[in-house]
C-alpha cells in the first residue's frame, strides 16, 4: 500500500509529509521510503497557533477556523506528496494534525485535541484519510504518547537490547523496545515516555527575548555563546515532572512561555546566550538521566534537535560511553521519521491492526487507532493479514 504520513510536531513549525510504501511479509513489515516534502506554516497560521495554545486562551470561534485552515494546509502538502513522491498513485493518508491541548491531570491524560480538519484532506487528495490517532489510546487509560513508540519497537527489535530510540522535537521522549532490562519473570515489556522538553523552553526564550525575531536557536549560535547556570540549572531540574515515573506525556500545556519566564525570575541579569546554554543543557541532562535509567547501550536519534550541534555536544558528553547514533545510519532520515511513523500507523489501522502498545503508553490495552475520512476513490483495497508485524525491515528504492 502507497501511503502518505502528514506531521506537524509541538513546535508548530512546518508540516511534513512522507510517502512510503508499506507491505507485511510474515511477521515484518516491510518500509519503503519515497521521499518527504515540506511546507512551513505561514506566518499568520503559524502566529494563530501560537496564540491559541496554552496558556492562552481562546474561543471556540477560534477554534473552529484554526480546524479549517490547519486542515487546508495539511490538505494542501499532501497533495503536494502525492504529486510529487507519488505520481498521484498514494492510496492512504494518516493525518496526525496540530496538537493543540494534551489535558494532563497528575498521572492521567484526559483528553488530547489535535486540529487540522481530515475532510480537507480528503476532499483535495481523494485519498481515504486516518485522522485523530491519539484519542483512542486515551480512551483506553493511555497517554496517547509518545505513538512513536509503535514504529520504533518494530523498527528496533532484535537489534541490541540496550538499543533506545530518542526523538527531538518541542517535547523530547524515547522508546526502549528491551524495556531497560529483563526480569525475573523473563523479557521485560517495551517502555516509551516523554522525558521533557527539547526545543520547547529553548524556542519560548529566543522568540520571547528577540520579540519574535527568531523561533529558535539556529544552528545552536546562541547555546554556544553561553555559559550554563549552573544555580538555574539546578531550579529548572527540580521540576516534579522529571521524577515522575513511566508511563508518562507533557507537552506545552507545562513547558511553555510564562512557565519559562517563572522559572527565570531572579536570574534577569543573564543574557540571552547563558539562557539558551543553560536550558539547553536542561534537554541534555534530563534526556541522559532518562537513558542511562533504562540500560540503554546506544541512543538512536532523530528529530530537530539533531541540526543544533550545541545540543548534540552536551547530549554526547552527558551520555558518555553510551553510543549516540542517528537515524539517518540505519535507513530512516532523522527528518522524515516522525512522518514516516504516522504512515505506518495509519496503514496499522486501514488493516484493523493495533497501532498501540499499551507498555508504552500505559493503556489496558493495545488499539486499532483513528478514525476514517472516506476519500472520493473510495476506502483502500485491504490484503488480508493474519496477524499484526513483529519486526519492520527499511528497504531502498
């Protein structure tokens, strides 16, 4: 099956889009990648988002036209993939949307809300679309995160037991197919969480302190040109979250622009470098304790945080002997693998397999994820499939 995954993560940034062709032979299944393309979010759609999510408030007015333009731009990129990655022949398109509010109270995920209208999608493509994959794992007792976590135990099974994937988006989270160990009782169960933010307080602090000039630290210059607080460090570090234990999701909802300017209150005479170096620092050490708490023997990474080559350097030295690999060497370009994910995630669903694991995201149970947007070429033409993959092979055009 041809399919199209459509992405846009917690920095709101861009929409991705990557095209694959997915197959089950036996018990793996078998990614081919056709490319990506991507579209940044305009300035004013971009500019929206960010002022209605939290701790803004909005309307439901607000709302409903961010669900339509959110919508028209995803709608807009993948037809765009399907042109271009897929000489118009894409048969799937699994849709993860912008999230908006991932309602979090405690331990306990509530509800998570994802915008970006699929019948846009469908409407411009054709193509039947799988949309709002988190909701069914919430309503299971799960997270509804990291959904990741389902690609990477396939991708990553039967490679090393000390093997942990690790994603840097806004918010930072890992997957360790092993679990971190064994037990008495034999092999432990797969484990993924959220570890904290990546890019989410760095990007708050050089749009709040360059007045909206710059989004992010580009090219990791300003977390280079400072020096980490070693006093604000220590402040930031104490955050509940931290110590939490797995399963466990957060977002911008907690780390965000007036918990960042908080946490910063009595450190106003740093400057803007020492600001980024430090929080900066922060990704790298609560991503490492994180890690090194699950065995691992090798971090396999992908994600925005991988062009900060600052970040990159503080993560190698916090994680030590510890190998940093990217993804990029075993077949998955670091920038298309959430897309690609959310690929194989709506091709899970289109043939009623479970796109879940509930070790991962702390759910009673494993789940068929989303819900289906016909497209005018009708619903997909589905091979029957005896059971769902246990181990994902990346084959090249």
């Amino acid at each position: 099956m041809r399919v199209i995954g459509l992405m846009s993560g917690t920095s709101y940034d861009a929409i991705d889009a990557a095209a694959a062709d997915i197959r089950i032979d036996g018990d793996t299944l078998v990614l081919t990648p056709l490319g990506m393309v991507s579209e940044p979010y305009s300035g004013e759609l971009r500019a929206a988002v960010a002022a209605a999510v939290p701790p803004a408030s909005t309307t439901v007015g607000q709302i409903c036209q961010l669900d339509t333009e959110i919508g028209q731009a995803f709608a807009a990129v993948a037809a765009r993939a399907n042109a271009e990655l897929c000489g118009g022949s894409a048969e799937l398109i699994s849709s993860h949307g912008q999230t908006m509010f991932h309602w979090v109270e405690g331990a306990q995920v509530k509800g998570t809300l994802q915008l970006g209208q699929p019948a846009w999608i469908a409407e411009k493509t054709g193509c039947t679309v799988v949309s709002d994959l988190r909701s069914r794992d919430v309503a299971t007792g799960g997270q509804g995160a990291p959904l990741v976590s389902a690609f990477d135990v396939l991708w990553l099974n039967g490679r090393t037991s000390g093997s942990v994937a690790l994603n840097l988006g806004g918010i930072a989270n890992v997957t360790a197919p092993g679990g971190g160990g064994t037990t008495a009782d034999g092999p432990a169960v797969p484990i993924a969480f959220d570890t904290g933010p990546a890019n989410a307080l760095i990007d708050a602090a050089v749009s709040e302190f360059t007045a909206g000039e710059q989004w992010f630290d580009l090219g990791g210059a300003l977390g280079a040109a400072g020096t980490p607080n070693v006093d604000l460090l220590a402040h930031l570090l104490s955050e509940p979250y931290y110590t939490q234990p797995a399963p466990k999701s957060t977002g911008k909802e907690l780390f965000h622009r007036d918990y960042l300017l908080a946490a910063l209150r009595g450190y106003e005479s740093l400057s803007l470098a020492d600001i980024v170096a430090t929080l900066t620092a922060l990704t790298a050490r609560t991503v490492a304790d994180s890690v090194k708490a699950l065995s691992a023997t090798e971090v396999v990474v992908s994600g925005g945080g991988t062009k900060n080559p600052t970040l990159m350097a503080m993560l190698r030295d916090e994680l030590g002997d510890i190998a940093l690999v990217s993804s990029d060497e075993l077949g998955v370009t670091s920038d298309i693998k959430e897309a690609l994910a959310f690929a194989v995630l709506g091709f899970l669903t289109a043939h009623g397999l479970p796109g879940s694991i509930a070790s991962c995201t702390g759910a009673r149970h494993a789940s068929v994820l989303g819900s289906l947007t016909p497209g005018s070429r009708g619903l997909p033409r589905i091979t029957s499939v005896p059971s769902a993959p246990k181990t994902m092979r990346i084959e090249a055009l």
